[in-house]
C-alpha cells in the first residue's frame, strides 16, 4: 500500500516539481529583463554609475553585443575610455559585422592617450565565416562529403570519369572550405583572443616565474594571446618579443 502510494505521490509531483522550475527559470529570466531596460533607462538620465553596476551584474547570466555595447556606452559617460574600448570590442567580438559598434570603438580610442588608429581586429574571412550559425556550416560539409563518396564511387563504376573528377574535386573543395569555415566561427566565439592593460603598474615577464620586464605597454591597446594556462598568458608584445604576464592582472577576451 505504501509502495502504490509513493507511486501515485511520484506521479504527480514530478510534473509540478518540473512546473514550478520552469516558472522560477522563466521569472528570474524577466526579472534580469526588466533590469537591463531599466539600466537602459538609465543610460538616457545619464545615471552612468548605476547603468554600470546592472549592465554588470546582468553579464554574471548572459552575454550579448547589446549588453557590452550599454555597458561600453555607460563607461563613457564617466570618461572610463579603456574599459568602454573593452566593452565595444566584446560587443564586436560577438557580432563583428556590425559597423555601429566598430565606429563608436573608433570614435572611443581617440580618448585614450597615445593610442594609435584603431582597427577592427576581426578579417574578412571571420566576418564571413560568423554570418551563419556554426551547424550550418558542419551541415554543409557533410553533405559535401556525401557527393564526394558518391562521385567516388562513380568514377570506380564508370567508364566515363573526366566530368565525375571535376565534380568530385569540386565537392572535396566545398567540404574543406565549409570545415574550415566552421572550425573558425567556432574558434572565435569559443576562445580568448586578446588582453588588455587597464592601469600601468601591470608586471610582465620575459618566461614564467622568470626575469620581471618593464614592457611600455599601451593602456587600452589589445594584445594577441599565443598561449594561456590557469595562471599565466603568453601573449605577443612586439613582433620578435613575446612575453607573459599574471591572467588575473589583465583583461581577457
């Protein structure tokens, strides 16, 4: 009798337990949208500050270009230009089309002193290759690998292979690309790219652990990360001196 019971308990409450956490999912999600339209709001009253600490605390749950590209706009409005040029390169990193947020990035740099020209650290080849939502371009070359099995297959059938070679060296060309087309919208979402120096007291180095070396770093100027564990980020100083620095002391993107 006990058995049925818990049985006929299960039954019932597993579906309102499943209930109830979809309904506090959903409510903290509109809970954090209502807080970002109201930092929103703010923006517009010119409450820079307190812009700032919601546009902040909505990005501990989830990361947009239009978060970044608020919050970059909140830290201009209290002349923290390094932090903004941060904020608008993390918007540009997620949608790295857009030329709004390229220009205002622009517009921010000549606040920033002794920096140099900025340009958008993304090509033309990862413009492209973020057009599209990543499965698609896996979904493509999959297809294409199935024309190269089958044209293949119709060169070892047939007699008449001149146009079978074309069409498979076509469809093996499509695959590459498409691969490789994935595998770099997929590499520039998923790793960091770039540190950033927000203060000049910042120590770096010429190995790990190793000799201290007083690099003449640029506040605000992006550096290519080559290599990173927990602790520490090799990253590419100048074109013939690489050095590293603590990863908990910079900004990383």
């Amino acid at each position: 009798m006990k058995r049925s019971l818990t049985k006929y308990y299960s039954v019932f409450l597993l579906p309102l337990i499943l209930i109830f956490s979809i309904n506090l999912e959903t409510s903290a999600a509109d809970s954090l949208e209502l807080k970002f339209e109201n930092a929103v709001a703010l923006l517009s009253q010119e409450d820079f500050i307190e812009a700032e600490k919601v546009f902040l605390e909505y990005l501990e749950f989830h990361e947009t270009s239009e978060l970044y590209y608020n919050l970059g706009v909140a830290y201009n409005g209290q002349a923290n230009f390094i932090m903004a040029l941060w904020a608008f390169e993390n918007a540009l990193k997620i949608k790295p089309n857009n030329e709004l947020i390229a220009q205002t990035a622009f517009e921010t740099a000549k606040n920033i002193e002794n920096f140099p020209s900025w340009e958008t650290p993304y090509s033309s080849w990862i413009k492209f290759a973020v057009l599209v939502p990543i499965p698609l371009w896996y979904i493509l070359s999959f297809f294409s690998l199935c024309l190269v099995g089958y044209f293949l297959y119709k060169i070892i059938s047939s007699k008449i292979v001149q146009k079978t070679y074309l069409y498979l060296a076509l469809s093996l060309a499509c695959g590459s690309l498409f691969i490789s087309l994935g595998f770099t919208a997929h590499q520039h979402y998923n790793e960091d790219s770039f540190i950033l120096f927000t203060t000049e007291d910042i120590p770096t180095y010429l190995s790990v652990d190793g000799m201290e070396f007083n690099a003449d770093y640029i506040l605000g100027m992006r550096y290519p990360i080559l290599s990173q564990n927990e602790k520490w980020i090799k990253f590419e100083f100048s074109d013939d001196r690489p050095l590293w620095v603590e990863k908990s002391k910079v900004l990383v993107y």
